[in-house]
C-alpha cells in the first residue's frame, strides 16, 4: 500500500458516504411526503 493508493480509497470512501447521505435524505423526504399524502 503507498501514499497515492491510501488516497484514492479515502477519497472513494467519502464518495460513498456522501452517496449513501443523499440516498438516505430522499427516502426520508419520500417518506414523510407518502405520510403526509395519505393522512390527507
């Protein structure tokens, strides 16, 4: 393992959380739209 290497995983590492945080907000934005919609 060297420098650039350790890099790149990091820097694949925070594309990934970032992804997963944007998933997770619309499934929550999704979700509290169908509650809403159906108590209407």
């Amino acid at each position: 393992m060297d420098e650039e290497e350790l890099k790149q995983i990091e820097e694949d590492c925070q594309q990934f959380k970032n992804v997963i945080k944007t998933v997770f907000y619309l499934a929550v934005m999704l979700f509290a739209a169908y509650l809403v919609w159906c108590n209407w």
